[in-house]
C-alpha cells in the first residue's frame, strides 16, 4: 500500500549491486523422496525448536506461551528474555523445555515505561548455552477507553533501528484515507483517528508520541522514517491438530509467511490441510508539517502498578509529499523444503511448498519444491522513491497421506523466509541518515535461523548498521 501514490515517484534500479548475490544453499539434511520404506513410525520434517504460541498483558504481566517440539532434541534449560526499546534486558525468567507441550512464562517487569525506553520491544528465547533459539518482535500500544484511560497492550512487529517508527496496517490506512480527505487542510490527527475508529485511538497517541520524538527538524515538509508491518495469519498465528479415522494432520501456521505441516495416513481416503500465509514491511518517508500542537495527559494504568498520568502531544497537522527522494535496497530470502514417506501399493503421499517474494507488487523469486526437494535462495533490488518501497513474501503448503492396514504414508512442508530494507535519504527537514526494517521466520529449525539471521546481518552492515536479530 502506497500511502500517495498518485503523486509520488518510484523507479527500479538494476540489480547489479555489490551486495546483490543470488545462492542455492543445501539444506543441512537429505530429505528423503518417494520410496518403500519397512513399516515403521514416519519421519516428518524436525521444525522448529521451540514456538512462542501467546501473547498478553494479563493482570498488569506480560505473559508468552511457548510450545517445544517434539520432533527434535530439547535445550537442558532456557531462559526468556524480554528486551525494551534501548535493547536493554528488563526481564526474564527461567523455562524448562517439555517435548510437545506448552510452557506458560510471566514477565511482571517486561513493558516499563515504553514511553521512555521505546515502544517497540522484543523477546529472545535462549538454550542451555544463551544460544538464541527464537526472536519475537513487538509493539508496545495503549488501548483507550477514551482519549484519558488507557492501559497498555501487546502485538506482533518488525524489528528497526531505532531511526524509525512502527505503525500498523490497520493506523496507516487510516491516516492515508484522512490525510486524503482533508486535501491541504490542517486536522487534529488524534481526534479524527478517534472519531473514524476508537479502537485506533490508543495507538494514534503512541504514533503522535514517536513522531514527536523523531522530529528534530521543524519545516515546511519534515519527514522521518516510517516502518508499516503487515502478517497473515495475524498476531502469534495458529495451530491446528486433527485426529480421526482418515489419519492425522498438525502443524502450526505463522506468524505470517512461515508455517509447517504434517499429515499421517490413516485410511484410503486419506487426510490433508493447506496453510498460506504473508509477511509484509514497507519502509517509507511520513511527510507532515505540524502547524501547531498541545500536550493532553493521559492516565495509564493496569493492575499491580501505580497510576501514571502523561502529556502525550495532540498535533493539528497537513499532509505533505517531500521533493527528497530515498534509496530503498531490498533483500529477500525464502526457502521451504517438502518430505514424503510411504510404503506400496497401499499408500500415497503428497508435498508441496511454494513461495514468492514482491518488491513494489514485481516478483524478484518464486520457488517450487515437491515431494523431497527443496529450495533456498535469496536476491534483492533498489528502489529511489519520494513515498516508500514494500517487501512481501507470499507462501503457501500442502499435504497429503493415505495409507491401507499395515501401509503407512506421511507428508509434510516446513519453510523460511526473511525481508530486509535499507532505506538512505538526506533530505533539508530530514530524515538524513539511514534506516533499517527487517522480519524473518522459519519452521525449519535452528541451522536454517541462523542461515536466515546472517543474511540479515551482512545485508545491513554494508553501510555500518549493527542489527541483531
């Protein structure tokens, strides 16, 4: 989504960067393609190690479930870890890792004061030797029984430097359909937020109290970096586990692009499932000038703590479209691998894997993978823009297995993905400097996270930003 794109300028720039590398990678285990096999328990794909399946704040507590795999070998111990805006570790309690079930953590010092050390956050999950086995990126927000009551709340983000501001799918609309029917006139960006959407109303504050934050220039167009995260499934995703008679079908699809699925056969109608999901980041300039604004306290307060009342900033602002054009360098990865096992005549199993990764709406990569193989790749583009450049990766999983007594079938899909943009602009009422966004997730378990997590890494450090992620 463009916020203006019938008066902005966007332009491909050929993909012969330095950076640019296109590579296959192998993954760290054959997967075996359609075979007789002697009837035994099927494999499936290992998955990941550990996936974070809730996420609250409950009774004044940031509370996370964690759901271990039962497929591979579990960490002794682990720790969670939850980090606030600065980086900066302000809690985190110990877990014990259970095959197949689900571990239920509580932070009561997680999310302090978000207005002073950042709004968006992020949790880390590490094994017995502080190796990270999950990273979960997430905003602080404020959800408001009125524009004076608030409490905080939680929600899934991307990760950025600390140059950029996060807004949602659902608030950046928003603002683009206000702005679009104000024209050039001024408005109170809180108060119409709370007028078309109430539910709005609480992140509409935090927006203004970033923004506020970020703009150390006051001019005639000041912009500061703006970072849109969009998933499908949505939050922390969903599981499925289904038993009967035709066999048995589980996985867990998300957040987002990433997914893995399982079927075992149970008869010879047989028993299957598809996930899809999406994953989104845009990266773009947000353009105001502030005609004026006045601070509105608000009282924030959840149980187990004190009340804090804070002056959050009401602006009357008019939109505007800066003449500074930014660069925006793209790089994707996506990689999924299928499996399938089954003893004949009396079985059958399928796997499919698919997935395709958008700069700006162009397919740069779309991959395949059926019944064993498997794909892992990675390229990029730039984009020089006034308004912004998205990165998307779409994916999509099937499976099937049927078997007859004593046959057996098993089918399953795994897969990865990772979105990174750079943005560079030096504009005369900022932003000046970079900028940097990225989200990444896999099912496929620890060898391919780390793949992942370096190619983010490297991508970023060619212009001297450090990123964990």
């Amino acid at each position: 989504m463009s916020r203006y794109s019938t008066r902005g300028v966007r332009r491909l720039v050929p993909a012969s960067l330095r950076w640019l590398s296109l590579s296959v990678l192998a993954l760290g285990s054959a997967l075996l393609a359609p075979a007789a096999h002697a009837a035994a328990e099927p494999q499936t794909e290992e998955g990941p190690v550990a996936t974070l399946t809730h996420l609250s704040v409950e009774q004044g507590a940031f509370k996370v479930g964690i759901r271990w795999s039962d497929k591979q070998p579990l960490p002794s111990s682990a720790k969670l870890l939850s980090q606030d805006g600065a980086g900066t570790v302000n809690d985190g309690a110990e877990v014990t890792p259970k095959p197949g079930e689900e571990s239920f953590v509580t932070l009561g010092k997680a999310i302090q004061k978000p207005w002073e050390t950042g709004w968006n956050q992020k949790l880390v999950l590490q094994g017995a030797k502080e190796e990270s086995l999950a990273t979960f990126p997430y905003n602080v927000n404020l959800d408001c029984a009125d524009d004076k009551n608030c409490t905080l709340n939680v929600s899934a983000g991307a990760a950025t430097n600390s140059e950029v501001m996060h807004v949602s799918t659902e608030l950046d609309a928003l603002i683009t359909e206000l702005e679009a029917s104000h024209g050039e006139a001024e408005f109170d960006l809180v108060e119409e937020v709370a007028k078309a959407n109430p539910r709005l109303l609480g992140e509409a504050l935090v927006y203004s109290h970033t923004l506020a934050k970020l703009r150390q220039l006051a001019g005639p167009c000041t912009c500061v970096w703006q970072a849109v995260y969009g998933q499908s499934p949505a939050l922390i995703g969903y599981g499925v586990n289904v038993s009967n008679a035709n066999g048995i079908l589980s996985g867990w699809n998300g957040p987002g692009a990433k997914h893995a699925l399982t079927a075992i056969g149970g008869s010879p109608t047989g028993i299957g499932g598809t996930f899809n999901g999406m994953s989104q980041v845009t990266l773009r300039l947000n353009c105001t000038r502030w005609v004026y604004y006045y601070y509105w306290d608000v009282v924030i307060g959840w149980p187990g703590h004190p009340v804090i009342v804070l002056p959050f900033p009401r602006p009357r602002i008019v939109p505007c479209i800066s003449t500074c054009a930014a660069r925006f360098d793209h790089q994707g990865r996506i990689s999924g691998s299928t499996f399938v096992a089954y003893t004949s005549p009396g079985s059958s199993a399928s796997a499919r894997e698919q997935a395709t990764y958008r700069v700006d709406g162009t397919p740069l990569m779309s991959l395949v993978a059926n019944n064993g193989t498997s794909f892992n790749q990675a390229t990029g583009t730039s984009v020089w823009s006034n308004i912004g450049s998205t990165g998307r990766v779409d994916s999509s999983g099937n499976v099937f297995a049927a078997k007859s007594f004593p046959y057996f079938s098993s089918a399953s899909v795994a897969n990865g993905h990772a979105i990174s943009i750079h943005g560079q602009a030096r504009c005369p009422w900022g932003p000046n400097g970079h900028a940097a966004v990225w989200t990444y997730g896999t099912s496929q378990g620890i060898p391919q996270t780390n793949v992942l997590r370096s190619s983010i890494q490297n991508f970023f450090w060619q212009w001297g930003i450090f990123v964990i992620p």
